[in-house]
C-alpha cells in the first residue's frame, strides 16, 4: 500500500480553512473586534453556501429559494428570543412553549422548522424538474417573504430586533471570538457532514441522480426520494446558519428572505466552484471581502459584482476552486 | 361587499392581469424560442418606466414618452442580447440564471447610479385621467381601462403575427426545430436577436404605463417580474396561451384575494387579527394557486415543448 498522495486541492482546502482560523484569532488579539465579526460573518455565509451546494452542486437541484431556509432559521432565533425578553410563551395552544435564549433549544428548533418546510417546497418541487423547479422554489421563497412583510406579530416588514444575543451554556457568546469559534466549528460540522453523506451509498446515489436519473432508478432506487432528503438536509444546513446570522446581526427581518438573498448564496455557491466541497468557503471569503472592499470605495458595489459574476459564468467556470485547485478530482 | 366594489375589483385584476401578460409572453416567448430563462426580463420593464418618465418629464408629452420607453428597451434588449445572452443559449439553465442575475445588479446599481435612489414621477396622460360611470354607481379611471384594452390588443397582434405572419412562421419553426431552420438559410442569429428585442419592447411597454400608476424606481421590476414566474410556470413555459391564461387567473385570484380574505375572516376573527391573518394570508394566495395547479400538472396548464 502506498503513502495516499495528498491533492492539490487538499492544500487549498486547509490553508482556507486555516485562514479563516487563524485570522480572528490574530484580529482579535490586536483588539480589531470588526474583523472578528468579518470573519464570523464569512464562517454563516459558508455554511448557508456549504448547505446550497449539497443541493445545487451534488444533487443538481438548483434552488433558487434557499433564503426561505436561511429566514426561516434567523426567524426562528429571533421569535424565541422576542418571547424570552418579553416573558411571553411563544404558543399558547395547544401546547405551551416558552421563549429560551438558550442556542442548544434554538438550533434544533430551527432546523426542524426548516426541515419540515424543506419537505413541504421540496415534496411538490421535486415532481418537477428544470426551469420549472428554478421558478417554483423561487416562488415559494417569495411567498414566505410576503407573508413574513404581512403578519404584523414579528415586526412584518420592519423586522424584529434581537436585543440580547442567545446564549451558549458554559461559554460568553457576547464575546465576538467566542461566538466566531461557536460559528467556525458549525461550518466544520456542516463540511464534515456533507463529505461524509458524499462518500456514502446515498451520496453515490444522489450524484447518479443529477448525472443519469434513469441509470439510477434502472439500478433499483428511486430518485425522488433521494433527492428530498438531500434537499431537506440542504435546507437544514442553510437554516442554521440562518440562525446564527440572526444572532450575529442581532436583527431578522424580511431582507434575510428576499431573494437577493437566495441570489447572493447561489453566487456564493458559483464564485467558489459548483459541487467542490470547499467551494462555498472561497466563494464566501472572496463574496464578504469584496462586499466590504468595494462596498467601502462606493455605494455601488453591487454593479461590480455583477459584472464579475457575469466574467465568470461567461469565461471563468470553476470559480476560485477552478483557478486554485484545477479542475474537479471526479467526472 | 356591493355589486359596483366586485366589478372594480373584478376590473383592477383584469388590469393587473394583462399587464402580466405583457411581461410573460416574453419571457415565455424567449424560452420557448431559444430555451433561455432570463431574470433580467424585470429590466426590460424597468428601463421602459425610466426611459418614459424622463422623457415624458422632460419633452411634457405622455405619449413621447411611452415611445422612447419602448425603443429604449427593445434597443436595451437587443444589445444585452448582441452581448451577452447568445453566450447563454448553450449552457446549462444555472449559468443562464447566474448571468441574467448578474444583469440585473448592473441594471439596478446602474440605474441607481445614473438616475439616483428617489423615485421619478409619471403623470397619466391629460386625455385619459378622467373616469368613466360604471354600472352600478361608482366610477372608474379611464387609464386602467386603456391599459386593458392595450393588453388584449397586444395578446391578439401576437396570435396574428405568430399564427399569420412570416416571422411568426420562423419563431414558430425555432421553436421546434432551431438546426433545421439554420439549414433552410433562414439567419437564426438574427431571428433570436429579434424575438429577444420584441420581447424586451412589450416589457418597456408594461412598465411605461405602469410607471404612470406608482412611482417609477430601481427595483420595481422585480415583484413583477416573479409574477410572471408563478404566471407562465401555471401556464406552461413556452405556450402564449398558457401566458395569457396564467397571467388572467393570478391578476383577478390576487386581487380579489387581498380585497375579500380579509372581510371574509372578520366574519368569524376579532376585526384586528382579521385584516392582519387576512392580509398575509391574500399575500399568498397566488402560490397556494400554483402549488395546487402543479400537484396536478406538473408543467403547467398548456405545457408546449420540453
């Protein structure tokens, strides 16, 4: 047996990895709190990006409603620390729940409600293929979007402001590091997971179902099934982070559900190289670097980013994976 | 709930409705000709309400305005085209969807940039601002009722000149079979590029006379232009009768639906929570629709070609 050669691509991964490690660490040690938050800010948009690309780059669902995921879950954080600040129960029938700010109760509350709504878009997405499931799950996303502008309770278009952000049991999420470190170990999870459902016989099955459905369902699986699992896992990803944006921001509101959001994570996703699996981390680092360079310089940013987009969907495919890493290991 | 407000209401939706039309039978046009999904088909509209506005403010005539307005987008149309779009028409529908968003930031932040963030202002034209008696007592603007008419005008100039014309023959013949048309020498380069400005023009129009109805700003193509998502998706991409369908069932289903859920829910809700359940509830009346529409169909009423 031989020594496995390690990758290129290998490298990359870890030195972004480590980047993104040591930086905060190195900021946060000169004082330079912004840069922590950057830092943090780019670890949530990873991971949103980290559960899109279990969709879009593995499963070859291209949704263009993540952001209902992503709201979903801010919301979710949001609600409940509403209700914890304002001693109120967040149901009352017909069973009562209270408000928590305690993150360990928030997460899986919110990745359950993103479950549950996944299997809800997915289930009637997912019997359509195509341009169709494009403009359906985007129709979904909005249709959230507007129901969250319209229902006054949480704030409707005004949003709702977190003013304590949740709490981690033993550690100070108040500290930016420290909630960095809580953010950071959240993406690692999220890759570790999704390398992991890759390498399985469901990962395997779910590739066979983006490159050739009916070879799969020929081999005796049938492909829908996978791919709402996919999608609800995916979804789920996307919404964690979703929460963990709300507490960073300390604020959800109905921008988190818009789909320039669903468009931003998809850009995300295409900027760091579809279907790699660090793809979605240098799409972020380079997405947030250029957000607060340019956005800096000028107020129209956004015109810049559009044309950079449009260079690299026309002329640079792979995105940053592609030029740093070469072309993808597999197919 | 009295006679005349259903016959306003049932009015407001058949004008939401044809409106609609106009931006969906483009985007429906344009993929089911060349198989493109184009997000920047919002655009299109906006650069018409823009164009209009300016000019109309700067010239004093609606009517110069809603000229400009057109040529302006189908010109627009036809260089993003010339630039861009033909790159697209190979590649998978993700990249078409990345590179038409990116369009859309440059349109926007580009607008933005040269026009500013405050709105402009378009006043309806002099000779159409009054309001005619409707059966039953009240009155309606007269504006609306000429938006009506141009939409039923321009759905039936499109069935002619696609069933009846000869470019209508070729659109009719990309459509089907793009390689054999190329080897009967008709320039399929050009035909797309046409299709895709005709297009662009009856989005200009739309928002031309939209922009007399609300403020003319960056972004407001947008909700419209996910409207004619949910609409040509209900219908079948690719089919203009789907289109026409589509856009009349979501313009008169949303209207209606945000007029009376919420006095039909303060039938048995505290009058407060009534509006509020109502309201967000109306606000997702039109996917509800299309949800239920797709557990049956799964692409579309009138689906053409896939």
């Amino acid at each position: 047996m031989t020594v496995p050669r390690i990758h290129r691509e290998t490298w990359v991964n870890w030195t972004l990895l480590g980047l993104l490690l040591v930086a905060p660490v190195i900021a946060n040690a000169l004082g330079e709190v912004y840069y922590v938050n950057l830092a943090t800010r780019i670890a949530i948009v990873a991971m949103a990006a980290v559960g899109l690309n279990l969709a879009i780059g593995y499963g070859g669902m291209i949704s263009f409603g993540h952001a209902a995921f992503f709201g979903l879950g801010g919301y979710v954080a949001g609600i409940s620390a509403f209700h914890a600040f304002d001693m109120t129960p967040v149901l009352s029938w017909p069973v009562t729940m209270t408000g928590t700010d305690n993150l360990l109760v928030i997460w899986p509350a919110a990745m359950l409600a993103c479950a549950v709504l996944a299997l809800a878009i997915g289930s009637i997405s997912l019997r359509t293929s195509g341009v169709y499931f494009i403009m359906i799950t985007l129709a979904f996303a909005q249709m959230i979007y507007y129901f969250a502008v319209s229902w006054p309770t949480y704030g409707g278009e005004d949003g709702l402001p977190i003013y304590l952000r949740n709490q981690f049991p033993g550690l100070d999420s108040n500290d930016p590091l420290s909630f960095f470190l809580i953010c950071f170990v959240a993406l690692v999870l999220a890759l570790a997971i999704t390398a992991r459902l890759m390498q399985s016989r469901f990962g395997a099955a779910l590739s066979m179902a983006r490159i050739n459905e009916t070879r799969l369902a020929t081999a005796g699986i049938a492909p829908y099934p996978i791919r709402l699992v996919a999608f609800v896992i995916s979804a789920v990803i996307t919404g964690l982070a979703g929460a963990l944006f709300a507490d960073l921001n300390g604020f959800v509101g109905p921008s988190m559900l818009s789909w320039h959001r669903s468009g931003e994570i998809m850009v995300i996703v295409i900027l760091g190289g579809v279907g790699r699996l660090y793809g979605p981390l240098s799409g972020a680092i380079l997405f947030v670097l250029m957000e607060t360079l340019l956005g800096g310089l000028t107020e129209y940013w956004l015109l810049f980013l559009g044309l950079v987009l449009l260079f690299v969907v026309l002329f640079a495919r792979g995105g940053v994976m592609g030029l740093l890493a070469g072309r993808a290991r597999h197919e | 709930m009295t006679l005349p407000l259903l016959f306003e209401q049932l009015l407001n939706g058949l004008q939401l409705g044809t409106m609609l039309f106009l931006m969906a039978s483009g985007l429906t046009l344009v993929f089911g000709v060349m198989g493109l999904i184009n997000l920047a088909h919002g655009s299109f509209y906006m650069v018409g309400a823009f164009v209009t506005a300016w000019t109309a403010g700067t010239t004093g005539s609606f009517w110069v305005g809603l000229g400009a307005g057109i040529l302006a987008a189908a010109a627009v149309g036809a260089v993003v085209e010339l630039l861009v779009i033909r790159r697209l028409y190979h590649r998978q529908h993700l990249d078409q969807v990345l590179a038409t968003f990116a369009l859309i930031l440059i349109f926007s932040e580009g607008t933005r940039w040269l026009f500013g963030s405050s709105p402009l202002w378009l006043n309806v034209p002099e000779a159409l601002s009054g309001a005619v008696a409707l059966p039953g007592g009240s009155r309606y603007p007269v504006f609306r009722l000429v938006i009506i008419a141009v939409g039923v005008l321009v759905a039936v100039a499109l069935f002619l000149l696609i069933s009846r014309t000869r470019l209508g023959m070729r659109i009719r013949a990309g459509e089907s079979d793009r390689e054999m048309i190329g080897a009967l020498g008709i320039d399929i380069a050009k035909l797309y590029t046409l299709v895709f400005a005709l297009g662009a023009a009856l989005a200009g129009l739309a928002g031309s006379m939209i922009g007399a109805l609300q403020s003319v700003q960056v972004g407001m193509g947008e909700p419209v232009l996910i409207l004619a998502f949910v609409v040509i998706v209900i219908g079948g991409i690719g089919s203009i009768k789907g289109a026409l369908i589509g856009s009349i069932l979501v313009g008169l289903v949303d209207t209606l639906g945000r007029v009376f859920l919420p006095s039909l829910f303060k039938l048995f809700m505290a009058p407060a929570d009534a509006s509020g359940v109502g309201a967000a509830l109306a606000s997702m009346l039109i996917y509800v629709l299309m949800a239920i529409i797709l557990a049956f169909k799964p692409k579309g009423l009138f689906a053409a070609n896939d």
